[in-house]
C-alpha cells in the first residue's frame, strides 16, 4: 500500500492540509508548527482502520482532544481523505492462491469521513455524518481504468454501485445484485453505525479487497528510553508500541518469523555502544521477554538495563523501519540520542528502503538528517496563525533544489538561514544572519 493523498480538516491545529507524502518525507519547521499534530493524524488514521474508528478516538482522548483546537463553531466536523494505492501483492488471492484474473492488478482506493458532533447528548458526542468509498482499477485486457466499486452513505440512506468484476467476488460462491449487496451493508450499519466502509468491504462486500487492513499499516513511533527497558509479553501477533514498548517480543517474532531481518536489525545496529558480538532474547522467570547483548572480551552477556540509551533507540529505529508488518512508517525526532554517524546510517537506510517498498516520514530538527536527504524529500510545516501549513520545499523555492544539485548549498545551512522563512521560528534578522 503506498498512499498517494491524505486531506486532513479540523483536527486540532490542522483546519485544512493536504499532504501528499512522497517515498521519503522529511517533515521540519518551528516548534509548535504542528508537526507533531501530523503525525498524530497519521496515527489516528492507521488507527481507525486497525481498531475502528471508536477504538481511535478513545486512544486519542476524545472528540474534545481530536478537534480543531480554538475554532469558533464548535460543531465544525472534522473530516479525513485518504486516497491509496494498492498493488496486486496487496489484493488477497482467490480460492486457488492466486489473484484472479478479474481482478485490477493496481487498485486506487479513496476513502473520505466526516465526523459531526452532537454537542446536546454526553452519550453521543459524534457520529459518523457523510462516508463515500471510489475503488478505481485497471482491469486485465482493459486499456484505462474504471470505477470498480462505489459507495456513498449519508443522513438520506446509502448508494452503491458495483461493477461485474466486484460482484462477482463478493462473497464466496455469491453473484450478488447491486440491490441485495445494498441491503448486506445496510444492514451492518444499523447495527454497528461506527463502522467505517473499508471494514464492510474487506468483512462482506468483497473479500478479496484489503482495504482497511491495507489503509491500516500505518504505524508512529514517538520512542521513549524507559519504555525500550521494559520486558516485553509474548503473544502470536506482538507488535512495537509508539513508544518502543514490547521491544523484546517483536524481535522475538522476527527471529522466528522472518530470520532474514532479525539479522539485518541486529547488523545495523552492531556498531553501537558494545552490542557488536550478538543479540539474544531470553525468556525471564516472570514468563516476559528481555534483551540480553552478547560481549565477547570480556566474555558475559549484559541487559536492556545496562544499555545505553542510543543503542537501544538505535536497535528499536532499524527494528520499527523493518518490520515487514507496516506499510508507512512515522517516526517523530529519530536523531534523538544518537550518534551522528548513527543518524546518517539510520537516514541512509530509510532512504534505501524508501525506493524499494515502504514509504517513510520523518520530523526532525536534525541538520544531519536534513543533509542526507533531497530537496523534493522535504516539507516545511508552519503555523502562521492558529493553523498548520504543510508545503513542499520546491513550491515555497523553486530555485534550492537546481541549487543543490549543482552544489551550491547546504541544504541545513540554507533552510536555517532564513531564505524560507516558513522553516524558521520568527526571530530578528540579526539572529538569522548567522544561523550557527
């Protein structure tokens, strides 16, 4: 899955942004820009389509704490626009274990929500408002594409228009009518009115369509040092908290799940500190997991307690970008106690990895980061008023990326020294003028 637009309004300092992430985003600005309020919409979005939405915005504290802060109309609806792209790696196989031939082998999926509040009743303070779904794909033998699948929901009913490709996938052995596959999804919305049209798709529609699996492989990783030293809890399916928590209990999964990229974490990591002899995780006899780094001269084993603080970030970083789980991954300030030679190795993997199958973003106050990156890679995120902007450098400059490339910039250097003002807090131009 690769998203290619997300529109976000009303969610706390974002009234009205739309960011188009490329394969590697490097997110910079002032404090207080609201880039951090990106993410954390990025967050809810994964998390909506992971857990529904009702789970999201209890992990998100509430409506209260979701909507757009200092708006003068309370009742203002917070909205979301996802649109995404999906490959035929992505779509599920059909009953043989391939992909049938009817199906798009490219598949563009729009999704758009709007939360409404009910400011009169404690026990309902939202509801889903307006919900529309555009599947769009190129189908086998067919030179453009079409709309596959369309779905529209609203205080007036719900719409639904299929095409003979979807519906004939719809469910197991089932041809269904346009009409009998309205009154399937009417009826789960009755019944479950938070529900969000990806999940009914994926659960009834059309099975062999991911979409919410797919838009939900979005992860954020806000790492926290105290939280990397903690045991983690062995289950079938552990996954790493934004924190970094249950550290131990994923690298456990990938060592027994995808051994190749257990030994690729531990290897990008085994330069730091004194973790270059080995990793293991070991089983406690409180039935938890723990880290145990491997030390050859003098030969003993030491703890995630005696680690230092950038070997584990380092360790948890290489571990959140490889995890063959995600999709999109988020990670907010990754220099944090790092090396500078580790920041440029963590930066250079993300890059790499970007052009191959993830994408990544990144926000940082880092120069090194920014150095190892693209100009077309940057966004600037400013907050001129009560608002957040995000913009790509090259609309805000059009001649820093033809100066980079001939080598005439530092690209730190120049977004530090005031020439774009959006990526500099305000301050007096006898400051900027020297920008070390």
């Amino acid at each position: 899955m690769r998203l290619l637009e997300i529109g976000i309004k009303n969610f706390k300092s974002l009234r009205d942004v739309t960011f188009r992430p490329g394969a590697l985003s490097v997110l910079i600005g002032p404090n207080g820009a609201g880039k951090s309020n990106l993410c954390e919409a990025l967050n809810f979005i994964g998390e909506m389509y992971r857990s529904g939405l009702d789970a999201a915005m209890v992990a998100h504290g509430g409506y209260g704490n979701v909507a757009l802060r200092a708006v003068e109309d309370a009742d203002t609806p917070a909205s979301f626009t996802v649109t995404a792209s999906l490959s035929k790696h992505d779509l599920r196989p059909g009953t043989n274990g391939r992909v049938r031939d009817g199906v798009a082998r490219e598949i563009v999926i729009r999704h758009r929500v709007v939360l409404s509040t009910c400011p009169s009743s404690a026990d309902d303070p939202y509801h889903i408002a307006e919900e529309s779904v555009r599947v769009d794909g190129k189908l086998k033998h067919k030179r453009s594409p079409e709309r596959l699948l369309q779905i529209d929901r609203n205080a007036a009913g719900l719409q639904l228009q299929v095409s003979p490709a979807v519906r004939e996938q719809s469910l197991p052995g089932d041809d269904l009518a346009d009409g009998a596959m309205r009154r399937i999804a009417s009826t789960a919305l009755r019944a479950r009115p938070l529900d969000l049209m990806p999940s009914l798709i994926e659960s009834l529609l059309w099975p062999l369509l991911p979409a919410s699996s797919a838009l939900g492989a979005i992860a954020l990783y806000r790492l926290e040092t105290s939280a990397l030293r903690q045991p983690g809890v062995p289950s079938p399916e552990p996954r790493l908290g934004r924190d970094g928590g249950n550290h131990p209990a994923v690298l456990r999964w990938l060592e027994s799940h995808d051994c190749s990229v257990f030994q690729t974490i531990v290897g990008s990591t085994c330069t730091v500190d004194r973790s270059d002899d080995g990793l293991d995780v070991v089983e406690t006899a409180r039935k938890t997991l723990e880290l145990r780094f491997q030390e050859a001269r003098p030969r003993r084993q030491w703890s995630a307690g005696e680690a230092s603080d950038g070997t584990l970030r380092a360790l948890s970083l290489f571990t959140a970008l490889l995890d063959p789980r995600t999709d999109v991954v988020v990670f907010e300030k990754p220099e944090n106690s790092l090396y500078p030679w580790e920041i440029q190795s963590f930066i250079d993997a993300c890059r790499e990895l970007a052009e191959k199958q993830k994408q990544i973003i990144v926000t940082t106050h880092s120069p090194i980061v920014v150095d190892r990156v693209r100009p077309d890679d940057v966004r600037i995120v400013s907050k001129p008023e009560i608002e957040t902007h995000v913009d790509r450098l090259a609309d805000l400059d059009p001649d820093a990326k033809p100066a980079w490339e001939q080598g005439e910039i530092d690209l730190a250097y120049y977004l530090r020294s005031g020439i774009v003002p959006e990526a500099t807090p305000a301050m007096p131009l006898s400051v900027l003028a020297d920008p070390l």
